[in-house]
C-alpha cells in the first residue's frame, strides 16, 4: 500500500471517536517499531517527522524507510511533517513524497497564520497531501523548538472555528493545555476548548504533546473531539532508558545491535499501549 493522506482514516477517527496517533520516527528503529506495534494491533497510524529529525535522518532515508513499512505492513500510514515553519519545507517534503504537511504558523499574527496557511493547503489540496495548522502556541521543547510554559498561549475557540472556515485545513492543533515532553505534574487540560471548537467544525482536533497525559484524560479529550495524538518523548524515554540498561548491564557490548535490539521492544510496547488507549486497533 502506498502512503496515504490523513484523510484516509481521520474522518472516520471522528465520527467514531477514536484517535489516530502519531508517532515521531526519529531513526529507523522508531520506525520499525511504530509500525510492528500498529501491524500487530491492525491500527492505522501518522508517523510525525520534525524539521531536527529530517536533517538528522536525510529526507530519502525518511520517505524510503516509511515507504517500506506501508510496503512491508500493507496498513494506511501517513508521512507527515510535524511542525512545518514554512511554505518551502511544506513542498520540499510534498516534493519528497510525504503525503500529509503540518504548517505550524502559530507564532505570527492571526491574519499572517490564516494567509500561510492557506497557501500550504492550496498547495497540498492540488497534490493529494493533507494540513494539519496550529493555533495557540503550545508549550514545552521538541527539537529546536522551544516555548516557555509562560508564554504558551491557550487558543481562543472563536478564532480557531474561523481559523477553520478560511484555511480549510484537515485537522486542528490547538493549544489546550498540553505541552511537549513529560510534565513535571499534571497537565491541565482545558477540555471545555476542545469541545466547543470541535463541535463546530466537521475535522478533528489534535492534541500535542501526548506524552505523559494521564489516560483518563485521553478518554476525555478524544470523547470532546480529539482525532490525532502526537507522542514522541515516551518512545525516547524507553528508547534510551533500555540503552542505558544493557550497557550497565554489560560494559562490554560494541555491537549496536545488542542494545538497539531491546531499545526497539520498548518502543514496540509504549507504541501499542497508546493505540490501545487510544482505540484505533482495528481500525487499519
Ligand atoms: P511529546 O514529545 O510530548 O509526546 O509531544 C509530541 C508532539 O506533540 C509532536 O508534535
């Protein structure tokens, strides 16, 4: 199967409550582990590729290697870009064969991010490809990004419903409380903004930083009209943690593949307990 746009199963993800997640590969071991997990759990799924990532993995290798897990799984995936920060990148990986963009515009004015965004759609609309846009500014450190938790800014429902209606975008990242990598507490959540923009708009919204979000607040989210969940620091957390685990173990190993063998399960399993919590197993 070839990759396939978001709008391949995020429709059905709403109208069905559940959630599609996506899951940043980061090296070929995340990828492979993304996908045994959804192929043994039948789960469509979104791999998420950040602009630090693209340059570290190189975009042949990345569009190459998600290529051949939808070859090798025959489950719709989507190759998505996570937080575009601009028009050129949007169509470098669009050109690269990617087959969903995020243009993540919430750090200009309101007017500027309707205007960019629209371009990104008009663009990726005419090739296949679907949008994910920003509104609000979410918290936390992913790559090179980074914004102090005091100065993310919840979105505002009425602007991300008109946001909406102007940019026709596929699915919604609006900030509602969450924040990239694991919380020091607990997130606050502001499920009364995730209702009232999804209950008035026909696409889902997506929820950032899904890493170290209570399950019970997953339940929450998605019955209010969550569609996609972005997760990435928990798969780099147990990646490493298990590293670091046969290496104390045996001070000896130089064969990567003794450690990135148990790195691999431990994605494997954090992978398939958020399809599970999400209930998109089944769904591919
Ligand atoms: P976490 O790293 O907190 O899981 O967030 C991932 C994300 O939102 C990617 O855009």
């Amino acid at each position: 199967m070839p990759l396939v746009s978001m709008n391949e199963f995020l429709p059905r993800a709403k109208a069905n409550k559940f959630a599609v997640g996506q899951f940043n590969m980061n090296n070929l071991e995340f990828a492979q582990a993304i996908m045994e997990a959804a192929e043994e759990l039948k789960s469509p799924f979104i791999y998420g590729v950040s602009e630090g990532a693209l340059k570290y993995m190189g975009i042949e290798f990345t569009v190459a290697i998600a290529e051949a897990a939808a070859k090798k799984s025959g489950l719709p995936i989507a190759l998505h870009l996570d937080h575009g920060s601009s028009f050129e990148v949007a169509m470098k990986c669009i050109r690269a064969g990617f087959s969903s963009v995020m243009f993540d515009g919430s750090h200009h004015s309101f007017e500027e991010n309707i205007r960019l965004t629209k371009e990104v759609v008009k663009a990726a609309r005419a090739m296949g490809v679907s949008v994910e846009g920003e509104l609000g500014t979410i918290g936390g450190v992913e790559d090179d990004l980074s914004v102090d938790e005091a100065d993310a800014s919840l979105a505002k429902p009425e602007e991300a419903i008109r946001f909406y209606e102007e940019t026709g975008v596929d699915c919604l990242a609006i900030a509602v409380g969450t924040a990239h990598g694991m919380y020091a507490g607990e997130p606050n959540i502001r499920f009364d903004i995730i209702e009232k923009v999804a209950s008035a708009i026909p696409i889902p919204v997506v929820l950032h930083g899904g890493s170290g979000v209570p399950d019970d607040m997953i339940f929450k989210s998605i019955a209010a009209g969550v569609g996609k969940i972005n997760v990435n620091t928990e798969n780099q957390v147990a990646c490493t943690e298990a590293i670091r685990e046969a290496l104390n173990k045996d001070g000896k190993i130089y064969d990567p593949r003794k450690y990135l063998t148990p790195a691999r399960k431990a994605m494997v399993e954090v992978v398939k307990s958020k399809i599970l919590l999400f209930g998109s197993s089944n769904q591919a």
